[in-house]
C-alpha cells in the first residue's frame, strides 16, 4: 500500500474536519442535550473553526477538542443518543495526522 502524499493527508484532515463540524452543530441544536454539554461543543467547534489562523497545528486542535469531549462523554447527565455523536466525534477526531 502506497503512503499517502501530503495533499492526500490534508484532503483527509479537512474531511474529518468537517464531519466533526457537523456533528458538534448537531449536539449544539439539540435542545435535549444539557447546557454544559452544548457549551463544552460549542468551545469544541470553535477551537476547530479557529484552526485556519495557524495558531495550532491540526493534530494539536484534534487533541485539544478530544481532552475536552472525553470529559462530557463521561457525565451522567449526558442523554445516549449524544453521547453516541461524541464517540463517533472522537474516533474521526483520533483519525488527524500532521502533515
């Protein structure tokens, strides 16, 4: 199997990027998720909203986001459903390469 080129890495980064995106407005306009829980999202969404100003590197970004979504997976108060989005949030999450 051949390596993935650089351009082929960052395609991939941006895709998972953007499922995540996804995700995390999903959990953030649902209003049966708790509040903590949708601001925790939403800082989670803004770190990765923010990346373009190359403050952060992606993989740092990616294990920023994952440092903070581990915690809300773990509260009690969080519904199934969600805390579903955010182990599948998680896996695309462990999925970001530097490039």
């Amino acid at each position: 199997m051949p390596r993935k080129t650089k351009s082929e890495k960052i395609a991939e980064n941006e895709e998972n990027f953007e499922q995540v995106k996804f995700l995390l407005n999903m959990i953030n306009e649902d209003n049966g998720v708790p509040r903590n829980i949708r601001k925790i999202a939403q800082e989670s969404l803004d770190l990765i909203v923010n990346i373009d100003n190359k403050k952060n590197t992606p993989i740092v970004c990616a294990s920023n986001c994952i440092s903070l979504l581990e915690d809300i997976a773990q509260d009690l108060n969080c519904p199934l459903h969600s805390r579903t989005q955010i182990y599948q949030i998680l896996s695309l999450l462990e999925q970001i390469h530097d490039v």
